[in-house]
C-alpha cells in the first residue's frame, strides 16, 4: 500500500503510476478540487529557500517523484523505494483516458503559437477528447480574475497547467476552489513537448537518469545554469541528509 514519505523536507507519494493514475480518477470522480504535483531536483532547491512554496507543495494531495533525480537520492539514503511518475506521462494518460470517458480538459499555460500547435495535435490524436477550454500563460496580472473565471465556468475535471515555478503552485494555491476543478495538474514543459516544439529524450536516456542532460543541449541557454548549478546544489542536499543519517546511527 502506498504510504506518504517526507524527504529533503518535502513529501513524497509512493504510488506507482498505475494507483497515480487510480488516484486522480478517483478525485474526478469526488468533485472536490485538488493540487497534484512532482518534485524534481529543482523543486526541491526552491523549497529550500521558498516557505511559502514548500508549504504549497507538502500541501498537495499528490505529489509524485517527477525526477530521477529524486528517485536515486532516496535510494541512495535508504529511504522508500519509489517509481519516477513523469507529469508528460500523466498528461499523456488522461488525455487517454478523458477521450474514452468523457472527461472535460482546460489546458492553461506557455506561448499562444505553441498553444494553438498543442491544441491542433491534441484534436488530431484524440478526436473524441472534449476541450473544455485552453489560455496561453502570459497573462498580466490584471487578467488573472477573467482566466480564472474562463476556468471555472469550462466545468472542467482536468486542469494542465504549464506554467513555470514557483508560478503554477501559487496559482494554484490562490484559485484552486474558485476555480471548482476536480484535479488540477502542474505539468511543466509538456506542452512544448505535446506540441512538437522540444523532443523528449530517447528511452535508452530516461532509463539512465539522462532526461535531464537531453533537454539541456536542446535549450541550453535556457536550462544549463538551472542543471549544472541546480543539480550542484542539490547534491549538496543529498550529502547532508546523508550525513545526518550516518550521525543518527
């Protein structure tokens, strides 16, 4: 049975991606609205500096392992064993799944041409899937009532969110009831990925941790402080847990 774990100060489902998957279809079909979220490298080193941030996180009603990086440092400190659940793949599932079953879809995030380019490939793929809505993420602030008002009355059971972080969570956090849908998922670049715009990497590199390495050299300037810097210090945090572990013994 899975089991909620705290690690690096952050809580982490062990759900495989099947009961994942369980998981979300059951809140669907409950109508009470919640956050689903993953922790990657990246997340955790902004909840480290974030309160706020970390406090929506550990709040979420399910958080998912969505880096191996994770994966791997709880390993290597002797934690839970736990299964990486990608949020492409989630999306990629309940796109699926709501095409079958009738679920209602609001996609909300990156630039309007990719959008427009995600939406075409998702009507093309899964023509029976019923688009309850969809808004570019650059809105100004003063716009942000009216997008969340387009949501709400989109009566929709799936919300993807493609906004970057802390953005997504604070989002979420600020409109999650108002906005009355039943999941709402923070899927990072899935949608340029959906959409054709980035590749994702070869399975052979998922497999070998090197996911990360893949999207670096195709948005380098974009990603490498973030991987190079980022994955540093998140080793960094890894080693003190571990330390701690060896000094508790």
């Amino acid at each position: 049975m899975a089991q909620r774990i705290q690690f690096l100060e952050a809580n982490l489902d062990t759900f495989t991606f099947n009961e994942t998957i369980e998981q979300i279809e059951m809140h669907i079909r409950l109508q009470k609205p919640i956050h689903h979220t993953g922790i990657n490298a990246d997340k955790i080193n902004l909840m480290k500096k974030t309160p706020r941030f970390k406090q929506i996180i550990n709040d979420a009603s399910l958080i998912n392992p969505d880096g191996m990086s994770v994966v791997l440092a709880a390993k290597l400190c002797n934690r839970a064993q736990l299964e990486r659940v990608a949020g492409i793949d989630i999306m990629i599932r309940m796109l699926e799944l709501a095409a079958t079953k009738g679920y209602r879809v609001y996609f909300l995030g990156t630039s309007e041409p990719i959008l427009e380019k995600l939406i075409c490939r998702v009507k093309q793929d899964y023509p029976t899937l019923t688009i309850a809505g969809y808004h570019h993420g650059f809105f100004h602030q003063d716009e942000e009532d009216a997008v969340v008002a387009s949501i709400r009355e989109s009566q929709a059971d799936l919300l993807f969110i493609a906004l970057p972080s802390p953005q997504k969570e604070f989002f979420i956090d600020n409109h999650m009831i108002e906005m009355n849908v039943p999941v709402s998922i923070g899927v990072g670049g899935s949608f340029d990925v959906i959409a054709g715009e980035i590749k994702r990497a070869p399975k052979w590199m998922q497999k070998c941790s090197l996911e990360w390495f893949y999207r670096m050299i195709q948005e380098p300037k974009r990603l490498a402080k973030r991987y190079l810097v980022g994955n540093t210090i998140f080793l960094g945090h890894v080693l003190q847990e571990k330390m701690v572990q060896k000094r508790d013994v």
